[in-house]
C-alpha cells in the first residue's frame, strides 16, 4: 500500500518561508554587526614634548604667589601630558621645582590638537627659605615613566620677574586651570 505525501497547509508553508528569510537575515545582522564592532584603527597618540605644544606662563592674582602654566597642543595627533613638568627657576637653578604629590590626577591628560593643560606654580611662602628674584622659567616634559624628554624650553617670567625661594612646587598636569590653581 502506498502513504499518501502529506503537502503542508499553506500557513505552515508561509511560517516555513517567513523562518527562512529571518534566518538569512539574522546571519546578515550578525556580519553586519561584527563588522561595525571592529574596532577603527584609532588615531596614534604621542607624548606631548615642547616641539608640539605651546607653552606659557602667566601670574595670577589668586592665590598670591602662583603661576599658571599653560601647554597647548599645536600638532595633529592627540598627545599625553605625562605626570608633571620638571621646571627650573631662573638660568643658574640647579634642580627642578618638587612635584605637589597631592594634586596627581586619577588619569594621564590627553589633549586633542588645540587643546591644553595646565599646571600651577607656587613661587614662594613664608615657610620657605632663601631665594631669589628670576627671570625665566626653564620647562621639560617628562615621558611616562617620569623621565625629561627632549629639549628645555625658556620662558620669560611676567612682570620683569618673579620671586621663587625653597618652597616652590608645581601641580600635575591638570586638565583645566582651576585644578591647577586649587591645592
């Protein structure tokens, strides 16, 4: 005896169709979805040096006795303003400013071109000892490990000179100027 074939109903037939066609979709989906989540070669990032950045050095009215340092990114590529700058008060200064330790950021400052960071500069207090009158202000960037890269760039000090005695620091780079100047 022969079984009849049994066709499906045209709704199961349909269903089947309908099945199919999500099925190749969700596999397109699926490559369409890996590939936008492959990641863009992103844009390399340097290390921000003084032959990429502008610097200046500015006094500010408050808090008394500071300065604010300014480093503009004037490159192309995004760079790292790593940990803080060495500074040198004036041309005969023997060792660079301490580090203020309890402004370190949570994370190294990047700056896009036409950026900037900044970084604050206590010239003296009445605890400190000595000192003197200073013209210039000699600045080196450091790499990640805390290191002076490259070339020293000469700054001249406002107003024909600014005093500096053993207490001087600077901050970490901040990213905005306000940081800079609130330890």
């Amino acid at each position: 005896m022969r079984v009849p074939a049994r066709f499906p109903s045209r709704t199961a037939a349909s269903s089947l169709v309908v099945a199919a066609a999500l099925a190749a979709v969700g596999v397109q989906a699926t490559a369409q979805t890996a590939s936008a989540a492959t990641p863009r070669k992103a844009a390399s990032v340097v290390t921000c040096t003084t032959a990429n950045t502008k610097l200046t050095v500015t006094q500010v009215s408050r808090p008394v006795n500071h300065l604010l340092l300014k480093a503009t990114n004037t490159g192309t590529k995004p760079c790292y303003a790593y940990i803080a700058p060495f500074l040198r008060a004036g041309a005969d200064a023997q060792a660079p400013l301490n580090w203020a330790d309890e402004t370190t950021p949570q994370a190294v400052v990047t700056l896009d071109p036409g950026k900037s960071a900044y970084a604050g500069i206590t010239t003296s207090t009445p605890e400190g000892e000595g000192g003197a009158k200073e013209k210039t202000l000699g600045v080196i960037f450091t790499n990640r490990n805390g290191k002076a890269i490259n070339g020293e760039k000469t700054l001249t000090l406002p107003g024909g000179g600014v005093f500096f005695n053993s207490a001087a620091d600077v901050t970490y780079w901040q990213d905005n100027a306000q940081d800079a100047l609130a330890w």
